[in-house]
C-alpha cells in the first residue's frame, strides 16, 4: 500500500498543487453519482449538490433513507427481499439500505442506461481518518464503486464538539477538487484505476492540503460501562478517545489535527503486500487439507 501511494503521490500533486495550465479549458461537466452515509437528506450533501449544478455537473443524489453511519461496507445480498426505493424529488433518490447498496441501486438502476463519471461520497459529519475508514459508511460507498470500476471520492468534515466549522468550506473544496480532477483528466481519466480519494476537511484549516498515508489508529473507540440501571447484563457504549500519536509517519489522522486538509488514495484491495505473502507462502507449504 505505501509503494502504490507513493507512486501515486506524483500524479496528485500535479492535480492538486500546480496551478492550471494557462489556456485549461473549463472543467467538463461529469455526471456525478452524490451519496453518503447520513441519509438522502442530510443538508451538507444537499449543499454539495447545489454547488456542484452550480458548477456545471449533472448530479443525482441516491443516498440512504436515514442514517447509516459505521456499516462500512455492508451490503445488502439476501437474494429474494426487497428493498424499497424512490425518487423523492426530481434527482434525489433514497433507499431502504446501507451507503452501498445506494451505490449499487444508482449504478444499476439510476445510471442503468449509463454508468456516472464519478462517485462522491459525503462530505461526512465528521472526520474519516485512519483505521476509522474501515468502519465508515462514507468511505464504504467509494469502495462499492470502485468494485464496479468507477473513481470515486470519499468527503468528510472533521468535528469540533457538536459543530462542523469547516462545512462550508469542504463543500467549496470538494467542488474545487472535482473541478480540478476533470480539468486536468488524462484521456478522460479521473483518477488511476480502481483508486479513491479519502478527503477530510479540519475544522480550523491552516491553508494546507496534504497527500498522506492512511493512519493506523482508531481516533475514537467504544468503551462498554456497566448500565444495571438498565438491565442486569447491560453495558453503555461510550466513546474512548485516543490520546497517543499514530504511528504511521504522515498519517492523515496527524495531518488533519494540524488543520491540513488531507487527500488519502485508496483502493478496493485489502490483500497483503506480495513480500508478507510470500513469506506466509513458505511457512504453510507443507500444510495439506
């Protein structure tokens, strides 16, 4: 994974750094699949919509029916329901499911006739850093895309108490970021195959936008309290809050703290480096059935 973000890493800042060409056209208009985890009503991917009509794309939002923070990347297969699903108003659509299943309904449905150009995912409320990605609903949906070969983008804004102070701007960077990703497309290629950008927007920005490593710590966990005033077997979610530095040099978790704006690259494949196969390869070769 670090070998492919650092080869990654050039392509990025070429995006994301340089200034446009001087005689750059203006960004093609993307047909753009508009999801998140927080339901199709949620207002700051409302707000993402209209921002990015405003800018010239074609957007569908196609989002859960309510909140479906934390189910990663759950998907519903049980062959033989239903799930429900509606067009709520004129390019909004919500689903009876998970992030995924939003994104698999509006490839298969929605966009049937013609796959979007792009997933955007969010913007989140909350920050998605780190080992959280692997819980994240937000994140998942890019993840579902990219299984079907469309690049997509995963937005989150980091939390400040019960305020999102950056909600606004990430709507405006995501705006900017999609722009500059179909202003600067190589043959019409968004981003590398198979490759997703995790963007996460602080709450108090420094003017930084930094291409980082995905951390390696939970920024938040669950500790399990005692809750008799329940039930006699009953425990209390609440949250444990890490308080040591992430290990992983560059970590978006560390970046984003600093009030960097952090862009991960991410991929669908969760499989080992070959050098940490190879070697389990030799310790189980005579292993038999």
């Amino acid at each position: 994974m670090f070998r492919r973000i650092l080869l990654l890493i050039p392509v990025l800042l070429s995006v994301l750094a340089l200034p446009a060409p001087a005689r750059a056209q203006p960004p093609a208009s993307l047909r753009i699949l508009l999801t998140n985890d927080d339901g199709y009503q949620a207002p700051f991917t409302l707000h993402l919509r209209q921002a990015l009509i405003a800018a010239g794309h074609d957007v569908t939002i196609v989002a859960p029916a309510g909140d479906s923070s934390g189910v990663g990347t759950s998907i519903n297969i049980r062959f033989g329901t239903t799930v429900e699903a509606a067009e709520m108003s004129p390019g909004v659509w919500a689903i009876a499911g998970t992030p995924a299943d939003a994104v698999s309904f509006g490839v298969r449905k929605v966009f049937a006739a013609d796959p979007p150009d792009l997933v955007v995912s969010g913007p989140n409320q909350g920050e998605n850093v780190a080992a959280a990605v692997n819980h994240s609903g937000t994140v998942g949906a890019a993840v579902t895309a990219l299984e079907v070969g469309i690049p997509a983008l995963a937005l989150s804004t980091a939390r400040q108490g019960s305020a999102f102070p950056g909600a606004a701007q990430a709507v405006a960077f995501g705006v900017k970021l999609v722009n500059r990703l179909a202003a600067t497309a190589p043959n019409g290629l968004l981003l590398p195959a198979r490759t997703a950008l995790n963007v996460n927007y602080p709450a108090a920005p420094t003017g930084e936008v930094r291409v980082s490593r995905l951390g390696r710590m939970l920024p938040v966990t669950v500790d399990y309290l005692p809750a008799t005033d329940v039930c006699a077997r009953c425990y209390r979610l609440q949250p444990l809050f890490a308080t040591t530095p992430d290990p992983v040099a560059d970590a978006d978790r560390t970046h984003l703290a600093a009030g960097a704006v952090t862009i991960t690259p991410l991929t669908d494949n969760w499989e080992a480096r070959p050098a940490i196969a190879a070697r389990l390869g030799a310790r189980l070769d005579d292993l038999t059935p």
